[in-house]
C-alpha cells in the first residue's frame, strides 16, 4: 500500500490478528492513536500506556518499504468505581439547575437560543425597525409538559427516578462530541411552536446534557435532526460527579514503527505528503511576527474546547482568565483599546482589541507569529450599520425594567478575502455572562459566510459596562 494507507492498514491491523495468531484489541473511534517514527534507537515511555516486545505486527509499502511496529496495550480501567457508585442518580444531580430557573444562550449569525433549563427552549431573532421600534420573531422548540401545580413534585420525582433506573438498567446513550463518544442524560421537550412543515405539529427537542468539568451550563450545539424535531447539547460540571457520564481526555496511544534495514526512517511517500501539506498552509502567512506592531500582552491560563457545528460552521470556544486588574482599572483599559482579549484553540486564535481591530493568528516556533486582519475600527461605518442592524439587544427584568443584554459592533476592512477578493468583516457581540471568576472571559468564532465573521465575547468585565450604551451600542466607563 502507498504511505497513507500504510497508516489505515496499521490501524485496521491494531483490531485485527497479527502474525502467528495473536489476537490484538478491538479498535475503537473513540481510542485515539498516533504513529510514531523513532528510527533505529527506540526508548518505550515507562509510564502511560504498556508495551510489550512481542506485540508487534510487520507493515510493508508499496515501495517494499518494511517497518516493525510496536502496538499499545489498550485497557481500560473505571469498570469497578462505576459498578459500585451509589451516590445520585443523574437527574438528582441536576436538579439544582432546573431548581434555579437558569438559562443559558448561544449567539448564531442570525438566531439566538435560549435554554431555560427545565422550562423551554426559545429560538428568536431582534431586528431594528424605523423609530426604534425591535421586532423580535421567536419559536419555542419545546416546553416542559405542564402539570398540576399541586402534584408537580411527586409526579416530576417519580418520572425522573424511573427514568434513572431505566438508565441504570440499560446502556447509556452516547453522542459523538470531537470523535469521542460521550455519554449524555437526555430530557425531552415537546409542546413546541406548531410547525407548518408537519401539518402543525409541534417543535419538539432533546436536551442532552454531558458532563464537563469547567463548563458553565453553556450550550454546546443546537442541531434540527429532522423537520422541526431538535438536538441541544449542554455542557454541565454536575454530571461529572457520576463516574458513568464523568468526562475522561481520551489519552492518546502511540504506536513505535522502526524501520527494518534498507528502509528509510519514514516511508518517502508519506514524506513527500508531510511536505505537500505544509505546503498548502504558505498562501495564509500574512505577518510575520517580527513585522507586528508591538501590543500589550500578558499570560493566560486557558480553559477551552473546539467543536464542529453543523456542516459548515466551525465553532471555536475558549475561556480564559484575564489580568487580576482592579475592575475600574481594567474596564479603562479595555475601553481604551490597550487592554486585549484573546480567545481560541487549535490553528487559529483571536486577539480582539475594542475600538481597534479583531486578528485571527498562528503562533509556530519556526516560522514565528502568522496574522490575519479579520476587521478594523471605524466609529463611522459602526454607526451606518447600526442604523440597518440592532446594536443593543435587551433583557426584561421581573420588575418590567429592561436592561441592556449584549451590544454588537461592525469591524469592517479587513484583509482581503482570497475567496470572494472582499474585505474581511466581524460582527463582535459583547455579552454580559456571570462568572464564578469575576475575571473570566469565553471568546468563540462563527463564519456563517466566507470571510464574514461573528465573534462573540462573554464576560462578568462586560456586564459593569453594559448599561452604558448608547443608542448604536458604543460603551463608555460607568460614572
């Protein structure tokens, strides 16, 4: 086989019988694995993952190419804590959050959802009208099946413990979240906006909520599975504390390929791929770092997790903890455009600087810092926007006061778009998301369109300054 495929059928023969019969481990998508090119001197790790020197299995090219590869030994190891685990079921455990009547939003190019958790699923978009005026069209795509007020609790207790003994009975659904399957606890929402697409039948969801230690009950993803019938997945730390729906990093299993002799230490086809491919990465350097005016910087811890969203959208998510600045402090700076967010996993991350501009860059050790312009500042072209687009979005307290939600800003002029040869372009929705860390900061970017962007920006920092906005949403320090 030709060089990339020496790497399938290494894989494939992990789950197959190797020479003289032994049988090897079942593969498994949700057991990560690397090849490895180590050449003639081999030293195994000695923690991790075990190998043996006999579990080895002889690949062979197209090129007559020969390699010896040493195979992992795959185990796994939670079996006992989960079969004697008698803590709370999974709906015990939630039930704080339906308890606390909190919702959580995700910011999409056109739609806003709404999970009010235990209640209902809202999807709604806001427009500007002529005087001012917000239209706001909006679909319930479930709600919790109402009930009499007087037997809620005992029938709500009853339908979630024999729900979780069902669960307990059978096996645990799972869902593919970053090619590992993830165990999730469903809850079912119907009772929807009626949809005309089904002789008006009504929108229904399942909410499924997975366990991630360092979430904040934000949604994850929202999906129509079929017409009018809805997936939303919810990130939650309140689940982690069940070991069979407890979050687990996938460690990643290496196999060892030492070449025999008269073979290269890496197949030469597999080589010129590598090449090829790094090739492709040359028409995105822009700037390279020495060439960057230079910006305040400062070091971050980060909190993140990249995921796909529908078939063309990729959604990257990053929480971050900003400077330990005093609040006042830090909102001057930030509004003054010297204090910058950063945000972002993977190839691509996002510096975000208020009142300048919105980068997207690469940071690699060879070749240095890699930007791109995603938009830049103009007061005025913000301002023609925002009388097309709702700057300010609004939240109707329980007093019938209205308070300021998020604001949305256009950074246009951006570098020019190999794709449509326009200029780049974001929309930066600042929105005010309380934190256990009054200095946390979650970053995401959408591009609905090519070259045209939605940053969002969620932060305790933005909720102090909301309020201050004017009628096209630009913020000033509080008095």
């Amino acid at each position: 086989c030709p060089a990339p495929a020496l790497l399938c059928g290494l894989l494939v023969a992990v789950a197959a019988v190797a020479e003289g019969g032994r049988a090897l481990p079942q593969l498994s998508d949700d057991i990560p694995f690397r090849v490895n090119w180590p050449g003639t001197e081999l030293s195994l790790p000695t923690t991790g993952v075990l190998y043996k020197e006999d579990n080895y299995i002889i690949m062979t090219t197209v090129d007559k190419e020969k390699y010896k590869c040493l195979l992992p030994l795959i185990a796994s190891g939670n079996e006992e804590e989960e079969k004697d685990y008698k803590g709370p079921t999974p709906g015990e455990l939630l039930e704080p959050l339906f308890k606390q009547s909190s919702c959580s939003y995700r910011i999409e190019s056109y739609w806003t959802y709404e999970v009010c958790h235990g209640k209902h699923i809202r999807q709604y978009h806001e427009e500007k009208e002529t005087g001012q005026k917000i239209n706001i069209q909006e679909y319930y795509l479930g709600n919790m099946i109402m009930k009499n007020s007087l037997s809620e609790p005992e029938e709500s207790q009853e339908l979630s413990c024999g729900y979780d003994l069902f669960l307990s009975l059978t096996q645990i659904p799972t869902k593919n979240i970053e090619g590992q399957m993830t165990p999730y606890y469903p809850v079912e929402l119907g009772n929807g906006t009626p949809c005309s697409l089904r002789q008006n039948l009504p929108r229904s969801s399942t909410v499924m909520y997975i366990c991630h230690p360092e979430a904040k009950h934000e949604i994850l993803s929202v999906a129509e599975v079929t017409t009018c019938e809805y997936e939303v997945v919810i990130l939650t730390p309140l689940l982690c504390n069940h070991p069979k729906y407890r979050f687990r990093a996938s460690p990643v299993n290496d196999i060892f390929c030492q070449s025999l002799p008269g073979s290269p230490l890496k197949p030469h086809n597999l080589e010129q791929l590598e090449k090829q491919q790094e090739m492709l990465k040359m028409p995105f350097r822009r700037v390279k770092e020495e060439e960057m005016p230079s910006t305040k910087e400062e070091k971050f811890s980060s909190i993140h997790k990249p995921v796909a969203v529908g078939s063309h959208q990729l959604l990257t998510v990053g929480t971050t903890h900003i400077s330990k600045l005093t609040d006042e402090q830090l909102i001057k700076e930030f509004l003054s455009g010297s204090y910058c967010f950063h945000g972002g996993v993977g190839w691509w991350k996002y510096e975000f600087c208020y009142g300048k501009y919105v980068h997207q860059y690469h940071e690699d050790k060879e070749s240095g810092k890699t930007s791109v312009v995603v938009g830049t500042w103009s007061k005025e072209e913000h301002i023609e926007w925002s009388r097309k687009n709702a700057a300010r979005t609004f939240y109707l307290r329980e007093d019938g006061t209205q308070t300021v939600r998020m604001v949305s800003h256009f950074y246009g002029n951006g570098d020019v778009c190999d794709l449509t040869d326009k200029p780049r372009q974001v929309t930066v929705k600042l929105k005010c998301k309380e934190s256990d860390s009054p200095h946390a900061v979650t970053i995401y970017m959408l591009e609905p369109h090519s070259c045209q962007y939605i940053l969002g920006v969620e932060s305790p920092v933005i909720c102090k300054i909301l309020d201050t906005a004017d009628e096209y949403g630009l913020l000033s320090v509080p008095s």
